[in-house]
C-alpha cells in the first residue's frame, strides 16, 4: 500500500477532515464480523447508514450488529492510521491531549469510557510525574512500536483462528449444500409425483363426469322417447276424435241438408230460405234482452243494416233492442242499395233524424228528393256520397244549408261543379276531410272559391286524385263522351295552398300531369303536411323530395316513378327523421344506396320496396344494421330478385318486431331461407308466392304456429302433403291462397275443413282438381269464410252455392271465373236483380222495420219453379257484395283446358299469358276513366 509520510499535507488533512480511517475501520469491522454473503451490498447498505446518521456520530462498531457486540474487544485506535502513515502526528496529538485530560477532573474515568489501553494510560502518568526527561519522538516511537506490536500479534492470532475456522466452515457448507441439494431433488421428485396425482385426480374426475353425462343422457333418451311416444299416441288420437269429428259433423250436415231440401219441398211457403228454416229450428234458449244496454250495441254494431232489420222481426223484445237511439247514429244504406227504396231512406232518415251522425250512401242510385231529406240531420257530421251518379249541385246545396256540422265530406267520383265548390267554405266551417277523387267537372276557379269567407283552414284531409278535368261539350256534341282537357294547374294548387294551410294529409293519385312546380307551390304555405300519397305521378323527380324538406313528412308514397333516384333520400335522415312509413314500389331507379340511407330512420315501421329490382344483399344489410330494424313492422320485398337466404338470415336476426314479411316471386330463396323465417317469431302474415319453396320448406314453416296469413301461388313444387302438413300445425290459419298451384287436391280442402275453421278468405284459383265434395267440406265447418275465390276450378257445380250459401253465411266477395260448369243463371239473377231493385209497396209513412223486411220480401221472392242450385245462386247475390263470374274456358297460361286436362304448349301459355295480363291492364284502367 503506498505511504502517506511524505505526501501533500493537504491530501493528508483531506483525510484527516473526511475521516476516512474511521469509516474505512468501522466498514473493515462490519465485513471482518459479520462475513456478509454478498459484500458489495453490505458495503453499500453500510455507507448508506453512515451517512444518515453522519460523520460526526461515526463509532467504529456501527456496521456491527448489536448481538454480536458483546463478543468482540476493540483492537487498536491507530492500526488504520499505520496503514495510511499518519500515525505519528496522530500520535502526538494524543499525547498532548491526554496529557491534558489527566490534569482535570474525572478524566481517568473518561479514558476509560474512549477506551483507552491501561499499559498505554500507566506510561502516560509515569511520564508525567518523571519530568520532562522524554521527548516526544520518543514517545511517539514507543507508542508506534507497541501499536505495531500489538496489531501484529492480534492479527496473526485471528489469522490462525480464522485459518483454522475455514475447514469448519467448508464442511458446514458442503453440508448445507448436499442437504439443500437432497431437499431440492425431494422437492423436485415430490412436484412430478403431485402433477401425476393430479392429472390422474382430472383423468378420473372427467371420466365421472362423462360417465355421468351418459346415464343422464341415456335416461333424458328414455324419457324423450317415451314422452315422444305418448304425444305422438295423443296427437294421432287427436287427430283422429278430430277426423272422427269432421266425419260425423259433415254426416250430420249432409242430414241436416237433406232435411232441409225435403222441408223446403213440401213447405207451403218455398220462397222461405233454408237459412230461415235454419233459424227457427235451431234458437237457442238465450234471452239478450236481458243484457245491458251497452252489450246489447256492441253486439248489433257488428251487424248491417239489413241484418238489425232481420232482426227486429225476431219478437217484440228484439224490435225494442233495434230500436235503441245509440244504434242508428251510423246509418250504411250501401250495403242494401240494391235492396231497400228511396221512400224508406227518406221515411228512415225523417224517423232518426236527431241520432244520425254518419251517412254512408256510397254507390247508391237515389233522387234528388232522397238527397234532400238528408238536410233534416241537423247533426250529422260524416257523410259519403262517393260513386252516387244523381248527386248534384242542387242536392249539395240542400245539404249545406241543413248540416253545417260536417266533418267528413266524400264526394269522390260525382258530378259536382264549381257551384259545390263554393258551397263549402260558406257553410262548413269545421270540415276537416274533404275527398274530391275523380270529379272532373270543377276547375282552378273552384278551388280558389275555397278561399271565400273563412275558407278552409281547418281542413286535415284531401284527396284529389284522379282530377284531369274534362271538357264540357256544347249540345251538339253532348253524345260523345267527355274527352280530357287538362288537369289542376299550378295556380290551381296556389289556391289549395291559400285556401288549405292547416292540410296535414295529402293524397293525389293518378294524375299523370302532376309536376314539381305544383308541389312546390303547394308546400309554400302547407308547412303542416305530415303525409303524401303521390300514385300515378310519374313526373315527379327529385326536386319534389327537395321541396319537401319543410314539411314534417311522417308518411311518403309514391309508385311507377323512374324519375325519383337515391339523390331523394341522401338527406332523409335530417330531413325527415320522424318518417314512419314509406312506400316506393316499382321505383326503378332505387339502389342499394337509398337503403344506406333510410337505416337511420329510428320510427320506420312499414317500408314497400316491391319491384325495386336493383336492390341486393349489400343494399338490405346496410338498412338492417342501422335502427330503422328495431321497429320495422311491415316490409314487402316482392319482385326483389336479387335477395337470397342471406337477407332472410339478417332479418331474423335484427327485426323483432316484423309483422308482415312479403318475398315474393324471390327466386334465390331456398329451403335454408324458410328456415330462418321461422326463426322470426312476430311474423303473422308471409307472402312465398312465385317462390321454390317446396313440401319440405312447408314442413319447416309449420313450426311457426303463429301465422295467420300464407300465400304460397305458383309454387308448382308443393303438393297436398306440404298444405295438410302445415294446416296441422296451423290452427289460428284466417288466410290462405294457394292459387295456380294445379296439383292440389281435394286433400287440402279436408285439411282446411278438419284443422283450420277459423278461416276468412281462401283463394284456390286455378286449381282445376276441387271438386264440389271439397266445397261441402268446406261449407260444412268453415262458417267465417269471407273471401273466396274459386276461379278456374272447372270441376265445381251448381251445388256449391247452395252449400255455401247454407254454410258459408258471412261469405262477401265470390269470384267465380272461368267456372265453365257453372251455369249462368247465377249472373243472370245477378243482373236482373241489380236492374229491377226492391219493388215498393203500397202505402207511405214512416220507416216500419216489418214492412220494410215485406218490402224487401216482396223485392226478392223468388220463383218456385227454379232448381234448388238456381235458387241458391239468386239467394247467394243477394248475400254477397261483390261477385264475379264468368263461364268461359280458362286461358291458356292457366295450364289446363275447360276438362282439368293439361296443356303442354309451354311456351305459347307464356305468351298468352302476358298478352293477356297486358289487355286486362289497359281494359281496366280504360275502364276506370268510363266509369269516372
């Protein structure tokens, strides 16, 4: 080690200051004792504790431990400041200090305390009382030898101590070390031999757990199959108390029916209807007079005029309930327009004139004096004179100036002028729905007489569809029919707009002239218009849509427009966000991006994208995944060709609340796509016509068990098996077309009898394999039949409607085309019957229930002579409100001849088809501007 003896003295007192010795012995000691595992880190923590507790305080047993204290002696103050040849001026400088302590008091005991070696002590008092002989470099000298002494002989003590000490201490550690290394091979063997423990315990564990899953899944087996067994013995024994039931209910019928005929021909009174006979034999014991008053109306508000007429003829007790005031506050003379005269309107109106609140005489043939008793209804508030040929200026007039309390106004398809037009605002002040549909004979001065007065602001509603006015012709031209001159000009819609501010439904359909300088016009100052119907209108474009911004558009429609594209509704979420229905049908120019554009409509519940041929999957799923889906309630897809069970699969999936679905004449859609529809649980009503479903996707669908609506026309692939397989499952079935599906059969109809007798309308059209067994079946247990079309069925008979007309009383549309077995008297008692009308009968006064129901008698009676069928049919006109018929051979495109027999010429029924379905087109529409 070098030597400090002659080095700068300021390196020394830099040494001296910092007290390096110290800290150095007191560190040396710490290691020396201790023998520390790590000894940089004991240094470290070491140094650390010096400095806290600071230079000053430093002792050269710090770094020792307190238990260890107690064992160790001190061994000398100076043998550091050797190592660093600094001892002799430390040496002096005790001397003198020590010398200096001795002359105080207590000294001796404060050397004692420093720690201070006796021998070292004993010189220092014998030098002091010797004198001054010593000088001190010799004292120096001598405290240096003996120091040195000292040092070297303690020191080569503890190096044979601690040499001694090193074979101890190995042999300690390698004991230690072979016992950690046994420990550590235990704990290695031990971890191994739990791990295989424990993947054994798993092993076992599963194998239990498996074994448990067995005899639970071999029990769950056991029971499912017996409980499959048992309620397959009960639905067959269901199903056959139900066949058994349909047997002898339809035995009973055709007894019943046989009866029936015999009474009817030895009856002395053979005009007396079978359904009358029917009555009287079969009152039950039920008094309902003895019900509340309020009961009583809601039971006879369910009926027609000509049924509560019937019915006042019961008994006494039954005319007081028809003649309650709260029953005749609703008058429908249209249901009995071919029936009942216009004296009995007149003398019925005179009677209840202060009750009568709704007039209905739509399609009624009256005079002009039958018009004008309708002003002694000084409360009447609703009435609906569409389609009433005879109704004139003079009878509005009448009518004005005795009811100015009207609400409701329909006079679609009359004769009115502008002399009706300013009739309106000066005496119906409140009118809040106004139908001007198809009068042609007003014009743009008319509709600024609405304005006259206080006009027309309260008015809600108005339809003026179909008004392309037409020309007046002088007399000499007065035999050719009036020929189209024009239609409402934009200033014509300033005058509604001026007149109609408070509009909020607007309906104009089929005017082909309508442009969008007339919309906007109108909307200038109609800002309330909450819905549009715009239907035959094809020069409507975009710019409409734009104009519309300011109107706080609920429900939009519009139908045949090639003009309107995806730039309508870029904006229709700011624009319109409240919007909740819109139908766009055959908008050619819709694609996908429109429905990326109506997906954030948050109140859209019915949507009509039927013949939209440009949309697809993508354009569907976009509008899925916004929240237009969550209300969705309706939604018609016919024609859509491009979907496939991917947009199916989205709709079961986003749309919980769908009610109605139509995919129609979609041909991508598979047995997969049906599948996904039954998962759609809201669905009630679905339209598959045209589609390839077949037996097995009806199998899937019966699963649903809530539909009530299924048209399945044109599916050529289903057969009875699919129908009876659903109608089983099906019992709330209230509507069902199977038309043009020719391999059905009778089956169906039995189905339909046994399974479902809640239904209201069945179109079986073009089914040439119905036979009239089928119809007594049908007639037999389906009592709430509706709606029924049987055309093309060129097996039935004659004896249908007199099945029907027994069985089938609430029967109301009947179409009968093409019916070749059917004779014609059917429409010929039709037509002589709408031709003659109810004959009067003698003598006047007010309306009399039994003498009106003699009149009516005397109007219908029918001839004895007639076959039982012929009287059925005259019966069964008299019943039903609209009936078609006609007994030419079926078209071509209907697959088979006036036999049932097939036609195989395929291509020339596809052409026959179109063409025909092209002329009955223009025949209808040209038809409907005769009639306008």
């Amino acid at each position: 080690m070098a030597s400090l003896r002659n080095s700068n003295p300021r390196l020394k007192n830099y040494f001296k200051e910092n007290y390096i010795p110290q800290v150095c012995e007191a560190l040396l000691c710490g290691i020396l004792v201790t023998c520390p595992e790590d000894p940089l880190r004991y240094l470290e923590g070491m140094i650390m504790v010096i400095i806290k507790s600071g230079l000053q305080n430093l002792l050269w047993d710090m770094c020792i431990a307190p238990s260890m204290k107690s064992n160790i002696r001190r061994l000398s103050e100076t043998y550091l400041e050797q190592l660093f040849e600094l001892d002799d001026q430390l040496m002096v400088s005790e001397m003198g200090s020590e010398v200096e302590l001795l002359s105080t008091p207590g000294a001796l005991s404060e050397l004692n305390k420093q720690g201070t070696c006796r021998t070292h002590l004993c010189s220092l008092i014998s030098q002091s009382s010797w004198g001054s002989w010593m000088t001190p470099e010799l004292m120096i000298k001598a405290c240096s030898f003996y120091t040195g002494h000292l040092v070297k002989t303690h020191f080569c003590t503890w190096r044979d101590i601690a040499r001694t000490d090193e074979n101890v201490v190995l042999a300690e550690k390698m004991n230690r070390a072979v016992t950690c290394y046994n420990f550590r091979l235990q704990k290695s063997v031990f971890h191994h031999w739990h791990s295989y423990m424990e993947d054994q315990k798993e092993k076992l564990k599963n194998m239990l757990l498996r074994i448990q899953q067995i005899i639970y899944c071999h029990k769950l087996t056991i029971i499912l199959t017996k409980w499959r067994n048992t309620a397959r013995h009960k639905s067959k024994k269901k199903e056959d108390e139900l066949i058994l039931k349909h047997e002898l209910q339809l035995k009973k019928w055709k007894n019943r029916l046989i009866l029936k005929r015999a009474a009817a021909e030895e009856s002395n009174f053979p005009e007396q209807s079978s359904s009358e006979v029917s009555l009287v034999d079969e009152t039950l014991k039920c008094d309902i007079s003895l019900l509340p008053e309020r009961a009583i109306l809601q039971i006879f508000f369910y009926l027609s005029l000509k049924d509560v007429i019937i019915c006042g003829q019961v008994s006494h007790a039954w005319m007081l309930m028809t003649q309650l005031n709260s029953l005749w506050n609703a008058i429908d003379f249209s249901t009995v327009k071919n029936v009942i005269p216009d004296k009995y309107i007149v003398s019925t109106l005179q009677r209840w004139r202060l009750n009568v609140l709704r007039l209905n005489f739509r399609g009624c043939l009256l005079r002009p004096k039958t018009f004008r008793s309708v002003s002694h209804c000084r409360n009447l508030q609703e009435l609906n004179v569409s389609d009433c040929p005879t109704f004139t200026d003079e009878s509005m007039r009448h009518i004005s100036e005795g009811c100015p309390g009207v609400l409701y106004l329909n006079l679609s398809n009359t004769t009115i002028t502008n002399r009706t037009m300013r009739l309106l605002p000066r005496h119906f002040h409140n009118l809040q729905n106004l139908s001007l549909a198809y009068c042609r004979r007003f014009t743009d001065k008319g509709l600024q007489y609405l304005n006259l007065g206080n006009g027309c602001h309260k008015l809600i509603y108005l339809d003026l569809s179909g008004c392309t006015q037409k020309c007046l012709l002088p007399p000499a031209m007065i035999l050719r029919p009036p020929q189209p001159c024009g239609t409402i000009s934009v200033q014509g819609f300033r005058y509604i707009a001026n007149s109609c501010t408070g509009v909020m439904h607007l309906t104009i359909n089929d005017m082909p002239t309508l442009t969008d300088n007339c919309v906007k016009a109108l909307v200038e100052k109609c800002s309330r218009i909450t819905s549009l119907v715009f239907t035959g209108a094809p020069h409507i474009t975009d710019c409409t849509f734009k104009a519309l911004s300011t109107c706080k558009l609920r429900k939009i429609r519009f139908e045949g427009n090639k003009r309107v594209t995806d730039a309508s509704f870029k904006s229709v979420d700011k624009n319109y966000p409240n919007l909740s229905h819109i139908y766009m049908a055959d908008c050619k120019g819709i694609t996908d991006s429109s429905l990326r554009s109506l997906s954030p409509l948050k109140q859209l519940t019915v949507l009509n994208l039927a013949n939209c041929v440009r949309i697809g999957d993508m354009g569907l799923k976009q509008f899925l995944d916004g929240p237009a889906s969550i209300k969705i309630r309706e939604l018609n897809l016919s024609n859509c060709v491009q979907l496939s069970d991917a947009s199916v699969m989205k709709l079961s999936e986003r749309c919980p609340n769908l009610n109605y679905l139509s995919l129609r004449n979609c041909e991508h859609l598979t047995a997969q796509g049906i599948g996904y529809i039954v998962n759609i649980f809201s669905l009630v009503s679905i339209d598959l016509s045209g589609t390839d479903i077949s037996n097995e996707g009806l199998n899937v669908l019966s699963r649903h068990k809530k539909l009530k609506e299924l048209s399945v026309s044109e599916c050529y692939r289903i057969t009875d098996d699919g129908i009876q397989a659903f109608c089983k499952s099906s019992v709330i079935l209230e509507h069902l077309d199977v038309s043009y599906c020719s391999q059905l059969s009778d089956m169906i109809i039995k189905a339909l009898a046994i399974y479902c007798i809640n239904l209201t309308s069945l179109s079986i059209a073009g089914c040439p394999k119905i036979t009239d067994s089928a119809m007594e079946m049908l007639s037999a247990k389906c009592h709430y039949l509706h709606i029924l079309d049987i055309s093309g069925c060129v097996l039935l008979t004659d004896q249908i409607l007199e099945d029907l007309q027994i069985g089938c009383k609430q029967l109301r549309i009947l179409k009968m085309q093409y019916c070749t077995n059917i004779s014609k008297i059917t429409l010929a008692v039709k037509a002589l019957q709408t031709k003659t009308g109810p004959k009067d009968t003698p003598g006047g006064g007010s309306l009399n229930l039994p003498e009106l129901e003699s009149g009516r008698r005397v109007g219908l009676r029918s001839d004895p002579l007639l076959p039982s069928s012929q009287k059925a049919a005259q019966r069964m006109s008299s019943k039903v409100q609209q009936q078609e018929y006609n007994s030419n051979d079926p078209p071509r495109w209907f697959g088979y001849d006036r036999e049932g027999n097939r036609v195989t010429e395929l291509d020339n029924i596809t052409s026959s088809k179109g063409a025909s379905e092209l002329t009955v087109e223009k025949s209808t529409y040209s038809s409907e501007d005769q009639a306008a």
